[in-house]
C-alpha cells in the first residue's frame, strides 16, 4: 500500500512543478507589451496604425500610415473627412468632403504622434490585470499621464488619465483612456501593410 502512495506523491509534486512553470513563462511572456509595441513602431520603416472608437455613441476611426519618410493621419468620422499629410519635405491638410487641401510647412506639424505621444514609456511603472472586452479576457498593462489616445474627452490634469493597453498573443487589440468615469475605447489594428494610396492627393482637389 505504501509503494503505491509514493509514486502518486512524487506524480502529484511533479504536475504542481509543472503548472508553476508553465504560469511563470506565461508572466515573463507578458511582460513589457507596452514598451514592445513603442519600440516596434520606432523601428518599423512602413505600418499602419488604425483606431476604431468602440463604446462611445460616436462613429470615428483614426488611421496613421508611415512609409519611409512620409505620414498620413485620416480622421473619418460621420460628417467629416480629412488627411494631414506629410510628404517629400512639406505637408498637407486635407478636406476630402469639400475637395480641398492647404499647404504648410511641414515644420509645424507633428506626424509621428504615436512616437512622439509615447516617447519616454520605457521608464514608466505601471500595472497589469486582466479585463473582459466583449466577452473575451485580455492581458492589460495601465500607464498613467498618457493623453495621446484622448479622442473626444476633455481633462485638466494629466495625471488623471489613466490608459490600458490590451494585448493578445502579444498583439495590441485596444487601447483604453479613463478619465474620472468618462472610457474611451479604441479597437485598435496595428499592421506592416500599407495603402499607397493615402498618401497621394487626387488631382480634382483644389488647392487652397
């Protein structure tokens, strides 16, 4: 009786050993998905950077593409359409709607908004959890003081934002703000490809 309650003891040992580890790697693996995603998107010659607003009564998608050296940002929205864009040394704003761009000098426009809203984020502290987003679990790391995704909300103080980066399989899927009790949700679609397209005017606008 006593040879066979050992071997069941050492089994047991050797199944609680096991799943530890395998929770630990799933930790390590989580880790830092935040500052993954900055380092990513500073490294990436070409991407796209799309996001969505989910749980306001709003339909708004804002979509950030970088090719070499040129950027396009394109706010869609129910009623109203435009591109800032900046290309081969100048930059442009455009009304899609109306069929009309201005010129500027692309000095005074910061494109890169991800880059620039994140810089810095490596040393941060924040803190992880888990959150259910349509009926599914995602991993979460929230940093504070990050207004960058801040589409429609209005706040006084930076270090009452609070922003939760959601991640799958290492992926990012959403990027929430809070701010008091005011969430802005964004589904978010983070890609190598990119639409050639965005980055050229049509030639029946006018300019301005």
């Amino acid at each position: 009786m006593k040879k066979n309650i050992i071997p069941k003891i050492v089994f047991g040992i050797l199944i609680i050993i096991l799943i530890v580890t395998i929770a630990i790697a799933l930790t390590q693996k989580e880790k830092d998905m935040t500052v993954k995603m900055y380092k990513d998107i500073c490294e990436k010659t070409n991407y796209t950077f799309s996001m969505t607003e989910e749980n306001l009564d709003i339909d708004y998608n804002l979509t950030i593409s970088k090719r070499q050296d040129d950027m396009s940002i394109e706010a869609e929205s129910d009623n109203e359409h435009t591109t800032t864009l900046v290309k081969d040394g100048a930059a442009y704003y455009v009304m899609h709607l109306e069929k009309e761009y201005y010129l500027y000098d692309s000095s005074q426009i910061e494109a890169d908004i991800i880059r620039s809203g994140l810089a810095g984020i490596e040393d941060e502290k924040y803190v992880t959890g888990n959150e259910k987003i349509n009926g599914k679990s995602y991993y979460y790391e929230e940093y504070e003081g990050i207004p960058t995704f801040i589409i429609w909300s209005n706040y006084d103080d930076e270090s009452s934002i609070k922003t939760r980066f959601y991640f799958d399989k290492g992926n990012i899927i959403y990027i929430k703000t809070i701010i008091d009790d005011i969430e802005e949700l964004l589904k978010i679609e983070f890609t190598d490809e990119v639409d050639d397209s965005v980055f050229e005017i049509p030639n029946d606008y006018a300019e301005m």
